[in-house]
C-alpha cells in the first residue's frame, strides 16, 4: 500500500458540456477496470506530473456540472488537481468545439448523441508510452492485465471509495525492476527506456504541445518502441493537444465512412478535408468519431502483428 495523505476535497469547476458518467465509460487511458457505464463516479490511479510521486482520485460530478475531487496519495493535491482537467479534457475552451459542432453537421449530430463527452486522456505521456511499450502485438485486454501486474509489483496501491486501485510505477522505480511474469526481457528494456526518457524530460508536456504534429511525434520516436503509430497515441491522447489530427489511424478512416455515409473508406486527403471543419478541435472529433464508430459496432480488436513489425497497433 502505498503512502497516502489525509483525503484533501478539491472542487473542478466545469466549463460548457461535460458528462462524468460518459467519461467513465470510456474505457480508455486512465480508466481503470475497463468502462464503467452509468457509473456515478470515476476513479483514478495515476504517477503524478512530478513523476517521483502518486495521486488517487475519486470524482463525483454536481448538479451544476462542477466536479468534487477526494484526492489521497503522496502527490500534491494542486498538482493531481491540474493533472485530473488535462485527463478529462476540462482545461480547454470548449466555444470552439461547440462552434465546430456547429460547422459540421455531422460532428454536431454526433455530439448530440454523446452528449458532453470529452476524450479521457492517459494520466501522462510517460504513462502512455508505457502502454505502448506493453500493447504492441498484443490485445488490448492482454495489454491491460500486464499494465496491472507492472503496476502490483512496482506501483502504488491506493484505497479509493472502498476499492483498491493500482497505479503505474514512477519512472525511477520502474528502472530497478527487472522481471515482469509475462513481460518479456526485450519489452522490459523498452520500458527501461521509457524511464529514462521520462527522467531526462522527453515527455514534457508544455514542451511536447509547444512543437508542430510531425515535429512532436519525430522527437517522441527517439525512444525505442515508439514508432509512428504509438509516437502518435502519445501525442494526441496523453498531452491534452485539442486540434492534432491523426492521419494514418486506419480506425479513424474507417469510423468517419460509417459516420458520413461514404461508399468508400476516405483516403488522407479525403480526411484532410473532411476535417478542415473541426478546427481547432480536430483531436477531439476525432476522438468521438471512434467513439461513435466502436459503439456502432464496427470491428475493434485486429489479430496481433508479426513480431518483425514493431511500432505498430496490436
């Protein structure tokens, strides 16, 4: 168990549309447990942004939208605070995102259909290149149970609303473990090197979203095991950037032909296009243009990829 602090009660205020509910059953980034529909809080395990310490969560969201914050750990509770508005997406200007509903008909008509979701973003892009490092050639469910086994053995442990969750390793903690059951040597010095990206600064947040797309997701592909898929997951879903597109995500093509009524699925330059309305939220719809895809029921899990083709989505 980890070391955790007297609970500390912080309010979120919550500016212009936002679900809770719809965020806990995301079922991605930091969400532990897999989604949890209709769920009346959500519950959060993360490394904090210092990256030497661990905060813990519990959220509940008010009649007026604001959200109330118990957060426990060793963490600063200021610092968890701002960290917990970057993961849910609450430390943007959404008049934005309601004008480009506006421009699009289609995003609009999918935002009312989700009504105030927002993208759950990984805790942090350390923790996300973790999950790359973890994911690659594997299922996502499979991803996910190594991602807590890590978490058992070198994490921190914390008692949320009567629930244990587990959070990832700090990076310097992750350093010393050697073994893993189920982590293969070659993916435990990947992750190796993760930590040490992290410690050295590669994962700044303000210094990743100050860079250009091609610029932040070539400095992320420094660190081995991120190849421009994963260097992109990283980017878009884990430093809070609203209006970076994800061209090449072949879910994404496949989600906007469902969405838009396409006899075929777009090309790049079709996305490229299509997506000139969404500005400057890009990242966001995006995001909800999976989200509608997945819930539509198309296909999801693909078959792991050879192990000779590395970078690349399980």
């Amino acid at each position: 168990m980890a070391t955790q602090r007297a609970i500390t009660r912080c309010v979120i205020p919550v500016d212009g549309p936002f679900s809770l509910a719809a965020a806990a059953a995301f079922g991605f980034g930091p969400v532990t447990g897999g989604p949890q529909p209709n769920a009346s809080q959500m519950r959060l395990a993360f490394v904090a942004d210092d990256l030497v310490s661990h905060a813990g969560a519990v959220l509940c969201q008010q009649p007026d939208g604001g959200l109330v914050a118990d957060i426990s750990g060793d963490a600063d509770p200021d610092l968890a605070v701002a960290q917990i508005r970057r993961i849910l997406s609450l430390d943007a200007d959404v008049s934005g995102w309601l004008a480009a509903g506006a421009a699009d008909s289609v995003l609009g008509r999918v935002q009312a259909e989700h009504p105030g979701l927002r993208p759950v973003l990984f805790s942090s892009p350390y923790e996300a290149a973790v999950w790359a490092i973890l994911a690659q050639h594997r299922y996502r469910t499979q991803a996910a149970a190594l991602r807590r086994r890590l978490g058992e053995t070198a994490g921190a442990s914390l008692e949320l609303a009567g629930a244990r969750e587990v959070a990832l390793p700090t990076p310097a903690r992750l350093l010393e473990v050697e073994e893993v059951p189920g982590i293969d040597p070659a993916r435990m010095t990947r992750l190796h090197g993760v930590a040490e990206a992290a410690l050295s600064g590669h994962f700044d947040v303000a210094g990743l979203r100050a860079m250009t797309d091609a610029a932040a997701m070539t400095w992320l592909q420094q660190v081995r095991g991120l190849g421009p898929f994963y260097s992109m997951l990283v980017y878009l879903r884990a430093t809070g950037v609203t209006d970076g597109l994800a061209l090449g995500e072949p879910r994404l093509a496949a989600c906007l032909r469902h969405c838009y009524g396409l006899a075929e699925t777009p090309d790049e330059a079709t996305v490229v296009r299509l997506a000139e309305a969404w500005r400057p939220f890009r990242t966001w719809a995006g995001v909800l243009f999976r989200v509608a895809g997945d819930r539509a029921g198309l296909p999801f899990e693909q078959p792991p990829r050879p192990a000779s083709r590395p970078g690349r989505a399980a």
